[in-house]
C-alpha cells in the first residue's frame, strides 16, 4: 500500500509541521464554492481539479462542460458539491440541483440527493444512488429531497455522507434516524440503513467548548479508513490539542484519538484568496492487480481533455503502485 505509506507520512510530515515538503507525489480532488486560478488553471464551482500537492500544479479533471440540458445540449450551469475519484477517468458527482449528464444513449436525469456514476473517458453517467429512495421523513416515508454536500465510498461498499442541512435514513431498527448537517453517516445502500460514524458534538468553538457545529461540507478519507477528510463551510475548531481551521483548508482527523492536522491547507491550495471555500474533496487510490485490465471500448467524440488527463493519473497510480 504505497500510496497508504505516503499518504500516512505526508500526514505526520504536516503534523510535526516540517517544513520540508513529501518526496512523494498526492494528488488531491478537489471542486470549490466559487471560481478560482490555481497553478494557472482556471476552474468553476461544477469543475473538478486534480491537485497535485507536491508540484503545486492542478489539472482539470471533470468538466461542468459535460453538464446538459434535457435536449442534450451541453454547457449547463451546474455545481458540482461532492466528489469521489475513482480512477480511469470515472468519477462520482454530487450536484447542488438536478441536471444531465451523457452522451446519447448514455445520459442521466439527477436530482438534487443523487450521486451520479461518469465516465469521463466515454461520457456515459449512471445513477449510482438515487436520494429520494433513501431519505425519509419523520415518519420514515421515503421521496425527500436533500443535498448530499459531501459523501466517500467506503473500502466496505458503504456510503460515507454528510447533508447540507438536517436529513434523515433509516436505521438498522428500520425507524428514522435524524441527524445534522455537521453529522458524518455511514449507510449500508443495499440494507437501507444507516448508522452515525462522526458525530456533530467532535466540532469546538474557539475556547474548546462544545458548540453549534458548522456544516461539513467536504468529505473524504485516508486509505486507512480511519482518517476522515473534511472541509467546513465557514471557520472551525477540532481536536485535542484544538486546531483551527478555515473554509479553504482540508481537514484530516483521526477520531478514535480526537486529533486534527491541516491536510492541505487554503493558504497554499488558494494562495492569498483566503475567502474561497473547498465544497469537495476527494484522494485518489487504485488498488490493482484486483482491478480488471480496462475493456477496450470504441472512444466516441468528444472526448474530453479532462477524462484523458484522470485517465493518465488513474495509470499513473496504478504503474506506481506495480512498482
Ligand atoms: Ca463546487
Ligand atoms: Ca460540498
Ligand atoms: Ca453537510
Ligand atoms: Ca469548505
């Protein structure tokens, strides 16, 4: 598990707050609440970036381009508010409204709680989680809308996921299970049931004292699968020793011990725009040899810059992890 090993010494490196940057290379996933420039690239809040955390340099790696409307036409003002990479050029898309995604033949309507399966490479969309089947009311009826703002696709097949506002599932006692926009979930899609991984009452106020939580609104995790990254939608407190954090800055915590670090922090992801916020975030790990040789597919037009470059970074991992 290379990229576990690297990923775990980038974490320490930051934690003993070293100045000399990971040999190593981690690229980091990432869409924001606004437009920005990094390392030259210019992106929306429906685009994804790869960050590469060492070189400091970013590639496009889902276009909002891609987003349609019910005719097909493309270029659709869409955000994207949550991401998992998985790895030649598929990616897993939360959106904050409903929308298109697809070639003929291979498009998606998705609401607002859906989580859309792309395949950058081909652009073909499933819905891999359709939210009204799943979120309840307070009588445990399902067909409510929510907004998943931040979600991981756990190494167990669970969805890890917070809401933009309070939500409820169903539990494993099948009666609704409310919790707060704060709150991390893990849910078992096919059982439909839900448990608490993280609870609200971990986020402090400036003097260390429990308090209102901020939103969550980025998620994502380490291959450990016991680090938790997480961004939050204004400044935030975390841990013990207590740590303070911004809107821009990725989270890294390790709740069976309460310790939080910064991951990638907004003074360098963001430079001086300290104002701009990360609403999704993701890290990529291939796991080969398990994972079958791609199944060559006829490519059709267009395909898109952005999927060939997640393409080459899905290989890239994959020959470094071969080594
Ligand atoms: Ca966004
Ligand atoms: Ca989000
Ligand atoms: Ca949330
Ligand atoms: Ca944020």
């Amino acid at each position: 598990m290379m990229t576990c090993r690297i990923a775990r010494a980038f974490a320490v490196a930051m934690v003993l707050l070293t100045a000399a940057s990971a040999a190593q290379a981690t690229t980091v996933y990432v869409t924001t609440a606004a437009q920005n420039t990094v390392g030259g690239l210019s992106f929306g809040r429906g685009d994804v970036v790869a960050y590469d955390m060492d070189t400091d340099t970013a590639t496009l790696a889902f276009s909002s381009y891609y987003f349609r409307n019910s005719n097909g036409r493309l270029n659709e003002v869409v955000d994207v508010i949550g991401v998992h990479a998985a790895g030649f050029g598929k990616v897993y898309l939360s959106m904050e409204s409903g929308g298109y995604l697809g070639a003929d033949g291979y498009r998606v309507h998705f609401r607002p709680g859906d989580i859309v399966l792309y395949d950058t490479l081909l652009d073909r969309a499933e819905l891999y989680f359709v939210g009204r089947e799943h979120f309840v009311n307070a009588s445990g009826v399902p067909g409510v809308d929510e907004n998943i703002d931040g979600f991981h696709i756990m190494s167990n097949g669970h969805l890890l996921l917070t809401t933009a506002a309070g939500a409820r599932l169903l539990d494993v006692n099948g009666n609704p299970l409310f919790f707060t926009n704060a709150d991390l979930i893990e849910y078992d899609i096919g059982a439909k049931q839900a448990s608490l991984y993280l609870s609200d009452d971990v986020w402090r106020d400036k003097n260390g004292n429990t308090e209102e939580p901020e939103n969550v609104d980025a998620l994502g995790m380490l291959c450990d699968g016991e680090t938790l990254l997480m961004s939050t939608a204004s400044a935030s407190w975390l841990g013990d020793p207590l740590k303070s954090f911004s809107n821009g800055d990725i989270i890294a915590y390790d709740k069976a011990n309460d310790t939080a670090w910064t991951f990638l922090s907004a003074d360098v992801f963001f430079k001086h725009c300290s104002n701009d916020n990360i609403d999704g975030l993701s890290i990529l790990y291939v796991s080969p040899p398990d994972n079958p040789e791609p199944i060559e597919e006829p490519v059709p037009e267009p395909v898109t810059m952005a999927g060939m470059l997640l393409g080459l970074a899905g290989l890239v991992g994959y020959v470094r992890r071969r080594r």
